[in-house]
C-alpha cells in the first residue's frame, strides 16, 4: 500500500462488505477510482420510523434518533462504520463519502410524539452518527428535528464533533431555559496536530472549545466525551483535556476505551499504516491489552470497563482528573413532565 495521505479522508480504501458475496476493494489511490470518491454522495432514503429503541441497559438513554447514515467527518476507529454495509456500502471510503439522508425525520418524530400512551423519556440525537456532520449546514434536519422538540416540549441530548451545533443556539436556549437539552461535544484530543488525521472533517480543537464555552455561557449544560482513549495516541493526554475542557465550562465529562469491532479493524489498521507507520503495532499491541489480548468486544460495559495494567492506568488517571477539575460538578437531570402530545394538534389551528 503507498503511504500517501488524503486530505480530509480517515479511511484508505473500500472494504469489503461481509454481506455481498463478490469482494471489491479499490483504493483510494487509483486513478479512476479517486475522482469519483473526492466527493461526498448524498442519496435521500424514505425510512418509516426515526426514533430507535436502545436494547438493554448498557447505554445510559432509551431512545436515540439518527437523521443520517455515514458520517463525512471521517474517523478512522469510528464504531458506526460496520452498519453502513446493512446498506449495501462498504465500512471504508463509502461511510465517509456516500451519506444517506432522512429528509422526513421531523414528520416523523411528530408521529412517535402522537403516539397514544408515550410516555416522555430524553432522545439522544445522535446514538450513531453525526447529527451536525457537515451536510447538516446546507439540510438542516437535525435544526427541525430540534424545533420538534421545542414544540412538544420533549427533552433532548445531543452527542456532536461538531461546532456547527452553536448555529442552533436559538432553539437550544429556548429549550434550556425549559430543561429541556443538554450538548455532549466529543473532544478524544486538544493536540490539533493529532485532530486533523485523527477526524479529519470534524471542528478544530479550538472551534469546538469554543463552541463549549458559548453553549456555556448561554446556560445550555454541557458535557464533554473524551472519546475514545487510544493507547498510544492520546492516552497521554487525559488530564490535559479534563483541565481544558472544565475551563471552557463543562459540567461533566465521559470516556471510552477505543476497540475495534469488526470491519473497523481493517480501516484503522490501514490508517495507521498511513499516518503513523512508527507506532503502527505498539498501538494495536496496547489496544488489545485492554481487552484481554483481542482489538475487540462487542459488550460495551466490558469494552469500556477493559482488562489489566494499561485500563487501570487509564481509569485512574481519570479519577484523579475528576476529582481535580470536576470536584463540584452537577449535570442536570433533563424534565420530562413538560411533554404535551397533544401540541401538534394545536399548532396546526394557527
């Protein structure tokens, strides 16, 4: 494989999808292959249902909606990229440059608000993939998707890499002055360096912790995802973020412990080849030191609790960051009485 670099592009290659039958696996680096993959498709698909219902207890949230499929921002170690191929895409280049979009997620998050007998529970915008990802400027789903919200008083969190969330601060005050909405910006790195090759289509470090500080200072509760840890990459910076982040006005943060599930095995094996030949196999060989000796499992708590020294090193490190920056922090419990199914109904009168 040759060692060159694209810009703005986290994956090397197409994959292949485990549910076709014939393989395909052009690189990026073909002549004919790389004019036609320089830039993102944007197919419309017609789904029935928005609103997804989280299985067991392993996420701290019920329901999750997501108005697209494929993210643009391009992360190398992403765990959505294996869904992409339930669409007949490949986990590569395909789910960074062929994003499907849910042009009638408004209506129909108004339909699951009707239902008869709903009973309110927080959503989480996005459970998968990036709800504020650079489409999201010109389509506006997830800002209608908001306003929703704001209309039925239906309380909301939102998970992004993405600053382009402050553009909405004229709906998100209006729901934090309800309690309706709070903002998790991920932020894995502040080494800027690391951020371009790391997500490459995502905010800055310096966007985003801007972006922190306004949602801040308008009220509206933020967390913040030091996500994932990577061993090698940014292990080494765990403090430096906590101390960043609580300064910029985060009430409270979260992490995880990167695996590579599945067809994200392939992808980040190759970036790292791409980007950081020199570390390539300390870093794996410490990512499967986390779970005992695999890159992957498929059990969120246990991939997030790890195994042995390294895990230990890492979760103490945050609990000394805790306790230093995060001493007195309190995150608001979102209200869920304020819902009225009914409102829909009401606002069509006028």
């Amino acid at each position: 494989m040759q060692s060159e670099k694209i810009k703005g592009q986290g994956a090397v290659e197409n994959i292949h999808n485990r549910f076709f039958k014939n393989r395909y696996e052009t690189t990026i680096y073909q002549d004919d292959y790389e004019e036609e993959i320089a830039k993102t498709r944007v197919l419309e698909v017609f789904p029935k249902t928005i609103v997804n219902e989280v299985k067991g207890d392993s996420l701290p949230f019920l329901y999750s909606m997501n108005p697209y499929q494929g993210c643009e921002h391009g992360c190398a170690y992403c765990y959505a990229r294996p869904t992409h191929q339930y669409w007949g895409y490949s986990a590569g280049v395909d789910f960074e440059r062929i994003i499907l979009v849910k042009k009638n997620a408004p209506e129909l998050l108004e339909q699951f608000f009707r239902k008869r007998g709903y009973i309110a529970s927080p959503i989480t915008l996005s459970g998968n993939t990036d709800c504020y990802q650079p489409i999201e400027r010109k389509l506006q789903i997830t800002r209608k998707l908001l306003q929703v919200c704001l209309d039925y008083k239906h309380p909301v969190s939102i998970i992004t890499k993405n600053a382009l969330v402050t553009r909405d601060l004229d709906i998100l005050t209006e729901l934090a002055k309800l309690n309706l909405v709070s903002v998790s910006l991920s932020i894995p790195t502040i080494n800027e360096e690391l951020r371009r090759v790391l997500e490459p289509r995502t905010s800055s470090v310096k966007t985003k912790l801007q972006a922190l500080k306004t949602l801040s200072e308008n009220r509206i509760p933020t967390h913040v995802m030091v996500a994932p840890i990577i061993p090698g990459l940014n292990s080494s910076e765990i403090l430096a973020v906590l101390k960043t982040v609580s300064e910029h006005g985060a009430l409270s943060f979260g992490y995880t412990l990167v695996a590579l599930n599945d067809e994200v095995e392939p992808v980040f094996r190759d970036w790292l080849e791409v980007h950081f030949p020199d570390r390539k196999e300390k870093v794996l060989n410490q990512i499967a030191s986390l779970h005992n000796g695999s890159l992957s499992e498929k059990n969120i708590a246990k991939r997030n609790a790890g195994n042995g020294n390294f895990a230990q090193m890492i979760h103490d490190t945050f609990a000394v960051g805790r306790r230093k920056y995060f001493n007195n922090a309190k995150f608001p419990k979102l209200a869920t009485d304020l819902f009225d199914g009914t409102k829909g109904e009401q606002l069509k009168l006028f």
